[in-house]
C-alpha cells in the first residue's frame, strides 16, 4: 500500500502530499504521523499540500483532525501551500480548519514553525543536522 | 388613397414650406423647457428634416418607412434621436421634436383643401406616417440608452475588483459597489490568486465603498477571510463606516476573530507592523541624506 513519506527535520516533521489523497492514504497518514510524533519528540508538524488540487469533505477532515491529534501530543500543525481552488472548496464545505495554523509556502511555514518552537523554550535547533526520511 | 393623398401633401409642403416650418419651430419652443436646444440648431434640423420628408414622398412609397426612400429621413432622425438621449432629452421631449409637426401641418391641410373627403384622407395620411417617425426616434433613443447602460455595467465589473499592492507583502482590495454572490466569487478568486503570485501576507479588504452590509454580505465577506486565512494569508477589513458599524452589530453579524479597522491607513499600519517594519520620519536634512521609506527593523 503507498504510503506518504514523513521526513524528520530536526524538531520538526515534514510532510508533503504529492498525489491526490484518498480516505485510506490519508488514515494511513495519520497513523504514522501520531507514531512519528511519539517516537522523535517533536514539536512541529509541516504539512505541504501545494500539489494537492482536489479535497473533499473527509480530506479536510484529516487535516483538522491531524493538527488535534499533534496538538494532543504536544506539537504545532501548519499547513502551508493550499490553492486558492481548494482554499474556496473547503469554505464553501464550511470547514474553516480552526485551530489549524496556515502558511502561504513552505518557507514561511518553517520560519513560522521555528519561531513557535524556539519560543516554546525548545532546543533551538538549526535544520543543519536533519537527517533523513523514516 | 394614399397617392393621392401624397401628392396633395406634397403641393402642401411646398407652396407653404416657409409657414410649416416657422409654426413647427414655434410649437417646438414653447413645449420645451428654455434654453434646452439653440433655435438655430433646431431650425437646420427641421428643414432638413421637412425637406428630406418631402424627398421621401416624391419617389413613391408614402408610407413605407422601411423603404430605400426614407433611409435618409431615418438616419437623420436617429442621428438627432442619439444626441438628444445624449444631452439628457425625455424620451417624450424627443418624441415631440416630430409630433409637433402635426399641429401646423393638419393646419395647413385645412386651409387648403377642397373638401371634406379628401381633408381626413389627407390627415390619415399625415398621422400614420409622423407616428412611424416619431416611433422610429424612440425606439432609437431607448436603443442608445441600453447601449450606454451595458457599456457602464461592463465597466463597473472590470472596475469593481483590483487587487493593489501596497507594499512587499501586503495586498490591498478596494471594493466598491454592492457585493452580491457572483461579484464576491469574482473578488474572492482574484485576491486568492493574487496572494499566491505576491506571496503576501496581509491583505487588507477595504470596504469604503461597499454602500450597505446585510447579512448575506458579512458572511461573503467572512468565508474571502477564511480563505485567505486557510491559504496562510492574514485578512484585515477595513474601512467600515459607523453606520456600517452599527448596522453589523444590530444584525447579530459575528465577524469572529477578524481583525477589523476604521479607516486603509489604520490596516496599512497594523499590516506594516506584522511585518515587522516601520514607518519614520526622514532626519533633519543633511543635504545628502537618505530617502525616508518604512524599514526593516
């Protein structure tokens, strides 16, 4: 079964959703996710979803319910690069993702997650020593 | 009998053109508001109009008005019909500019006929046709009306939604006139795509120009900002009006957490700080000093 790589960057995950979810993807997702969390200690999760163009209801969800899930473990979800198509979609379903932070592209999302995290008290990391994917 | 009746309005027109014109010119005066039309332009229109009237009637056709021979009396009629719609004339006042021409013309009709039978088939004749002339300058006054009205839709919807950028990161929306579901839809695809093309942060709604907000507006206006918001864009609407203001909270409209300000310069300043720059006043000049403009922290 696919799964979607979830890729460790210091104290941050990173996530980036190249294909068009479906329901069984997106479980498997946040399966790992909440396992990847557990297991690393981090304190950020970075969802890019700039190559996503469909969404339906149990898409965003997912997206909620992943960024509860992380904020249960005690990390911060943002997800950065939506279309402006899949912003109007989810409007439109009348889910505005509360509690989910959002960045215009992976760059401020990760500035903004650095900050947050350095805030926190944290180890102020730099992203230098990442290593690479689960 | 038409013809006959065309040619006895011929004989008519020409042994009293002079007559016709100063009684039609008279009527004309006196039914218009004053100093609505200069009696000189309104005396070349009239001949023209009488003289090409009579043309008509000579090359057959009396009361044909699609016929070749009138072609010359319409085009002039529509040409005085869209100047007058123009110039802010009635419809009714543009209309009169032919009917007028009744009164004098039935008068002259009377004084010069033989007898009873051939005067109404005379006046028959002249009221059919200054009806289809006076119908024809309405329906080319109402056409240039409509055209004028679709050219300034088409212009207010090209105008009604620009996207401006006020500085590095920060966008700005003025809109103005009222914001119904298509016009929002417009409004909100453009900023959204703006936003992803700027890289923008802050985007600023002004809404100075939207002239009333219901419901149905405030909650447009709520899902643009949760759009922006979801796309990692931060909305700011300004530009609300007391009575505006008053009008959201009587209704029960919950802007939630938007961030809302009085007036652009206010949202302007708010954006400037998210951003982390500031506006200073230039220093006393040294004659080389460098330009004033908001800068990084």
């Amino acid at each position: 079964m696919d799964r979607i790589p979830i890729l460790r960057m210091g104290p941050v995950l990173l996530v980036s959703i190249q294909v068009d979810m479906h329901d069984q993807l997106a479980l498997g997702l946040q399966d790992d996710l909440s396992n990847a969390i557990t297991a690393h200690g981090t304190k950020g999760v970075l969802i890019d979803i700039s190559a996503v163009s469909v969404v339906d209801s149990f898409m965003g969800r997912m997206l909620a319910n992943i960024a509860g899930v992380a904020r249960v473990l005690d990390a911060i979800t943002v997800v950065v690069g939506m279309q402006p198509a899949v912003a109007i979609t989810l409007v439109e379903l009348g889910l505005s993702l509360e509690g989910v932070r959002t960045a215009l592209n992976v760059e401020k999302g990760m500035a903004h997650l650095q900050a947050v995290v350095a805030s926190a008290g944290a180890l102020s990391h730099s992203t230098d020593d990442a290593d690479g994917a689960d | 009998m038409p013809e006959a009746s065309a040619n006895r309005l011929i004989a008519v027109i020409d042994e009293r053109f002079d007559d016709l014109l100063r009684n039609w010119i008279a009527d004309q005066l006196a039914a218009l508001r004053r100093g609505q039309i200069a009696e000189n332009d309104l005396r070349v229109q009239c001949t023209e109009l009488l003289q090409l009237i009579r043309r008509a009637l000579v090359s057959g056709a009396p009361l044909d008005l699609e016929a070749q021979a009138w072609s010359g009396a319409r085009d002039l009629l529509a040409r005085i019909s869209v100047s007058r719609a123009q110039q802010g004339f009635t419809p009714s006042e543009t209309a009169t500019f032919v009917l007028s021409l009744k009164r004098p013309l039935f008068g002259v009709l009377h004084t010069e006929s033989k007898d009873a039978d051939s005067l109404a088939d005379d006046i028959w004749t002249a009221t059919l046709l200054l009806d289809q002339l006076a119908l024809h300058t309405t329906e080319v006054y109402i056409r240039a009306r409509q055209e004028l009205i679709s050219r300034q839709q088409q212009d207010m919807l090209e105008l009604s939604t620009p996207v401006v950028k006020l500085w590095d990161g920060v966008l700005a929306l003025p809109m103005i006139g009222t914001l119904d579901s298509s016009r929002t839809q417009v409004v909100m695809e453009t900023l959204l795509q703006r936003i992803v093309e700027t890289g923008s942060d802050v985007a600023i709604l002004d809404i100075t120009g939207v002239p009333t907000v219901d419901t149905l507006t405030a909650q447009h206006l709520l899902k643009t900002v949760t759009a922006a918001r979801l796309m990692g864009a931060e909305c700011i609407i300004s530009g609300i009006r007391p009575q505006i203001a008053q009008t959201i909270v009587h209704l029960g409209v919950d802007l939630g957490d938007v961030i809302t300000k009085a007036t652009l310069a206010d949202a302007f300043k708010l954006a400037l700080s998210r951003l982390g720059l500031t506006v200073a006043r230039q220093r006393v000049a040294p004659s080389a000093a460098p330009a004033s403009a908001p800068t990084a922290d």
